[in-house]
C-alpha cells in the first residue's frame, strides 16, 4: 500500500483528476457522457456485442492517436497522413495512450520472446563484455596480448634460441599474388614463407592463381637475447603493422607459434574479431548463421518430397510437382533421357535405377535428343536442369504465385550449420559459467532466473566489475516475466507461436519495465486462457502499472479481475443496437448495490443455471500421436 500512496502524490502533469467522455456516437453507442477518475485500474464490462471495445478502443484509443498524429509537423503528417476523429463531442483529461490488444502478435519470424523483452539485448552486451572466448578448432581458450606482453613471452620462452618472425599477409587463399610480392620487395624485405617453405623473392615472382595458399613475410632471423631486446621489439611492431594485429615465431625445428594483440588460439592460429553485441544477434550478418540466415531453419527441396510414393509410375503423377502425363516439352524430355537407359514413363520409380533418377533430379551435361514433332525424323539436342533444380531456381527467382506452388514441395528442415542455434560458429565458442548465449535462450524464464541469480560467485573479479549493472537490467525484465506468469516460456520462443493472451501479456511485461509515467494503458481481456494462479499475477502486475502513476483501463469480464479494481464501468444492457448505453458505474462496493445484471450475477443475487443432462457421445475417439509442437512431448 505505500507503493500506491506514493504514486497518487504525485501531480498530475494533466491538471485533471478525471477523464471526461462526452457524446460518444461511435458504432452502436449512445451518444453517452462518462466521467471516471485517472490513475486507477479501471474495468469495463458488459455482455459480448454491448459496445465495450467501441468505448475503450475506437473511441478513447482512437482519440489519443490522433492527438498523437497532430503533434506531428504538417511535413511529417504528409507522409503518414491523418486519422480520422472518432465520433464523440469532447474528451477531456487524456493522457498518451497504449493499447495492449490480443490481435497484435508479429507474424516476423525473426521476433522471439527475448528480442521483444529486450532481455536478449542485455545479454548480447554481457557476452560481448565479459565472456571467455574458445576456439572451434581445438576448444581452447582464446588470449589476446599487447605488444609488450608478446615481447616477454618471446624473450622469455625462446631464449638462446635461433627464431624467425613471420607476419601473416594470405591465409587460405587463391590468386597469383604478383603484386604482393613487388609490394613486399618495396618495403625491403627479402624473403617469405609461401605454403610452409622459405624463399627468397624475385622480380616477376608469383604463384599457382588456382591453389589455395598460406603467406607470410619474413620480417627477422635473430638469436633471442635479452640484450637484443629493442631490435626484438622493433621486429614485433614491424610484424604486427603488416600481419594486422597478428605475427607468428618459428623456430629452427619448423614449429610455429602464434601471436596476436586479439582474440586467438595460441594452437591453431584461429583468431576472432572483437566481439560485439552485433556478434550474438541473429538479426545482424555480423552474427547470424551464413546458413539459415539466423532464421534455425532451411527450407529444402527434397527427392522424397518430390517423389512421395514410388510404386507410382511418371506417366501416373509419380514425380509430384509433373503431374499425370500431359503432351507437353518436359515430358517428352524425360521420356527421352529414360529412353537412353531403355526404361519408359511407365517403369514404377521404384524399379528406374537411382542413377537414372539423380538426372532427372539434377540433370547432366548430356545433350537429350528429344524427336521433332514439325519435322519429323529430325531431333532437337536440349540440356536437362533437373526437376529439383528448376524447382529450386523457381524459388529464389519466380513470381509469389510460382514460390507459393513450389511451397509444395518443400519442407522446413532445422539448419545442419547451427543446429537450429541461429548464430555463426564463432558466436557460439564464447561461454559465460561454461554457457553460450544459444543454451541459455532454450532456457525457460524460471530456469534462466535461477542461472542469472548468483551468477557474480561464478565470475571473475574482473568480470563482476563489468555485469554486475548488466546483470541488475536482466533480473528486473525476467522479474517481470514472473510477475505475469510466463515462467515457462523460453527466450527463443518465435512470437507468432504465441497465444493472444501471451502476447498480451509480454507486452504488459514490457510496458512495466519502461518505467513510464502519465500514460493511459488500454487492454483486452487480459485474463483470457490464465488459471486462476496466473491471474493473481496478472493483476499484481496491472497494479505495478497504476502505482507508477498511470491509468490502467481493462476491456474483462473476469469476476476477480473486477473486485480488484478500483472502478467499474458496465455496458450494456444487451448487444448491438441494444447495447451501448452506461448501465451502471462506480467502485467495486459501490457498483455491488446496483440493479445491474453484472452487479447481479457478482454478489450471487443471480447465477448461471447448468443443464442437469449432458448429451451422450457416440464412442468414436480423435487419437493424436507423436505431437511435438513447442513444449509438447511426443
């Protein structure tokens, strides 16, 4: 209670206690005039048809965007234009509004639950901060140093030995490299170690352009002393200019070892850019999976979606996206290539060799003789694409039309890159508490809040410096999860797999955790869907909302929901044309001592009557089997 104390102290920026309605007209309301007070939870009932959403959206919602729009510069309302006024004389005391409606989940497959509730974007900034770095290649652990640290180790582990310092120009690349090696001769070197031999470097010098190849400049050959120390230094800054941050130390044995001022495994010589919020997004080409695109899926065009029964003949619609036979070109291709391995169009596919099947699927660079029907005696020589290739082409370059035929045949497959994780590989190798950021998104919220609780005894002293405010923006907006009862939801979770309801409340979630004050929140039957467990929470949180110094109006016809509010507002008496009138308002207690039905059927002056019969069915069952969809287990 002294959350809500404090909050009703604060002025109104307004001037109004009240928001006032006068002659709303819109859809089937009549001409009505309403006053109810601001900054309380505010619930407007009624039966279905009587005019609730007329009130709360067309109207009020409506009315505020417009006033929003014509806040706009005249240049800017010409581009987005101006909304049309809602049918009502005068509103007065309204605040910027927000509508939470059920009817607004993103389609966008690329909108997860995390994205939405900014919880992934702090995680994106506590592992471009302070997570540990692993390679791919040998799951070791990534070091990065500065030059004078490179310096030492050197001095320090190669003493009295005879070494070579490389810096790293190509690494696994084709191309003659004419150029480079005038370029390296200008800079006054003599020698470079192409592919793993050492030598030396002659005018017009060049390599195989079609071979892939490993160069490194030949920067010094020196015994380590430390009396040498500054022509050892010298040779570093050299190196590391040319090799861009990196060099590399060979010894007399050939063993080479690796250096670098960022991220790199001291083993193989692998390096990774310096990581970024960018580097665990899905939504950036910094991050994503060249696969998949970030999407953690592939759509492909498979032989068995092509040919889903094979006792079928191609003259009977074997090959799917074919058809029956028809005189049309490609059948007489196919006839013609099945011809040359003496088969015929009514050879059922399970008996035409799979090699005789893969040209047909893929085509071959054998020119297909198919006889002239003009001139006849007389062949046309023609290529054969294939039939997934054609299908494939169409795909990526036909009209919506055409993609949406070929949709047929294609089936949605999880991305062998990232196994469905969305990111690129190297995004993958940096681990928090021996967790990447993929592994934490396939968490529930509960699990993911248990995880993130004591995190800081997990971490280095260094690390908590960095994530320990990080880490206080995450438990706030997983605390808001909670608070509305959307523990079991993952941050993975794509946002059109979501109930209206869930939905709803993400955004509700999301709305408390901006924190924002003077604003009027619209909602649409929150509760629908909650067990009764979830919707305490529910309205907890519409509480949080109204004590931060907003007003809370609730479209709902949930009992508890309406006890718990703070005003009443109910709609009716009947639907349509025989709704749209104020039947009765006023607090809860006050509104019980009305003689209106809502008010009846709430104190138990009235009650829903049950058929004492139910109708007897028929004995057939809808068996369901394997179902795997989000959280269901087989």
């Amino acid at each position: 209670m002294a959350r809500k104390r404090t909050a009703q102290k604060l002025k109104d920026p307004s001037g109004f206690d009240h928001i006032e309605i006068l002659g709303a007209r819109e859809h089937n309301l009549k001409n009505i005039n309403l006053t109810f007070p601001r900054n309380q939870l505010v619930v407007i009932t009624g039966i279905s048809g009587s005019g609730k959403s007329s009130l709360a959206f067309d109207t009020i919602y409506a009315e505020g965007q417009r006033r929003y729009m014509e806040s706009f510069s005249a240049y800017a309302r010409s581009f987005i234009g101006n909304l049309e006024r809602p049918d009502v004389d005068k509103i007065n005391g309204l605040s910027p509004v927000i509508s939470i409606e059920q009817k607004t989940t993103s389609r966008n497959p690329r909108s997860t639950v995390g994205t939405v509730t900014e919880i992934y974007d702090f995680m994106r900034l506590l592992y471009a901060r302070t997570a540990e770095a692993f390679s791919y290649e040998t799951g070791e652990k990534m070091v990065r140093q500065s030059e004078d640290q490179i310096i030492d180790t050197i001095l320090e582990k190669f003493k009295g030995q005879n070494i070579t310092i490389l810096s790293p120009v190509v690494k696994g690349r084709k191309g003659h490299y004419r150029e480079l090696f005038v370029q390296i001769r200008k800079g006054g070197f003599t020698k470079a170690r192409i592919d793993g031999k050492i030598e030396e470097l002659k005018p017009k010098m060049q390599v195989d352009r079609f071979k892939i190849h490993d160069i490194e400049i030949v920067i010094d050959r020196l015994a380590v002393d430390s009396k040498d120390r500054f022509r050892i230094a010298q040779s570093i800054n050299v190196a590391l200019k040319d090799g861009k941050g990196v060099l590399m130390v060979m010894e007399e044995k050939g063993i080479v070892y690796h250096y670098s001022k960022f991220l790199m495994d001291p083993k193989s010589g692998l390096s990774y850019d310096e990581p970024a919020p960018n580097t665990f997004s899905f939504n950036s080409p910094y991050g994503a999976c060249p696969t998949c695109n970030g999407l953690g899926q592939i759509e492909e065009i498979t032989e068995d979606s092509v040919v889903p029964d094979k006792s079928l003949s191609i003259s009977r619609g074997g090959i799917l996206p074919l058809g029956a036979y028809r005189d049309i070109w490609i059948f007489k291709k196919v006839e013609a290539i099945l011809k040359r391995y003496k088969m015929s169009l009514t050879t059922p596919i399970r008996k035409i060799p799979d090699e005789v099947m893969k040209v047909l699927f893929y085509g071959d660079d054998v020119p297909v003789a198919v006889p002239s029907v003009k001139y006849p005696g007389t062949d046309w020589n023609t290529k054969f694409e294939g039939i997934i290739n054609f299908l494939q082409k169409q795909r990526d370059e036909g009209t919506e039309a055409t993609r949406r035929w070929v949709g047929d045949f294609t089936l949605v497959k999880t991305c062998p890159e990232c196994k469905g994780m969305r990111l690129k590989k190297e995004s993958l190798h940096f681990r928090i508490d021996k967790k990447n950021i993929a592994e934490l998104a396939e968490m529930n919220i509960d699990a993911l809040n248990h995880w993130v609780s004591d995190l800081e005894s997990r971490l280095s002293e260094k690390q908590n410096v960095i994530a320990t405010e990080i880490l206080k923006e995450l438990r706030k907006r997983i605390g808001f999860l909670l608070d509305v009862g959307l523990n079991y939801l993952h941050l993975n979770r794509p946002l059109k797999t979501l109930s209206g309801g869930e939905a709803q409340r993400i955004r509700l979630a999301t709305q408390i955790g901006t924190q924002l004050v003077g604003v009027l929140y619209i909602l649409d039957e929150p509760s629908i869907g909650l067990h009764a467990r979830d919707n305490v929470k529910l309205i907890k949180a519409l509480k949080d909302l109204r004590d931060l110094g907003n007003t809370v109006i609730v479209v709902e016809h949930d009992k508890e929901m309406m006890m718990e509010s703070d005003y009443i507002i109910d709609i009716g008496p009947g639907a349509g044309r025989h709704g749209g009138k104020i039947v009765a308002l006023g607090t809860p207690k006050e509104f019980l001592k009305t003689d209106s039905a809502t008010a009846k059927f709430l104190s138990g002056k009235d009650r829903i009557l049950f058929s004492a019969e139910r109708r007897k069915g028929n004995g057939e069952k809808l068996i369901l089997k394997e179902s795997t969809g989000n959280n269901l287990k087989r």
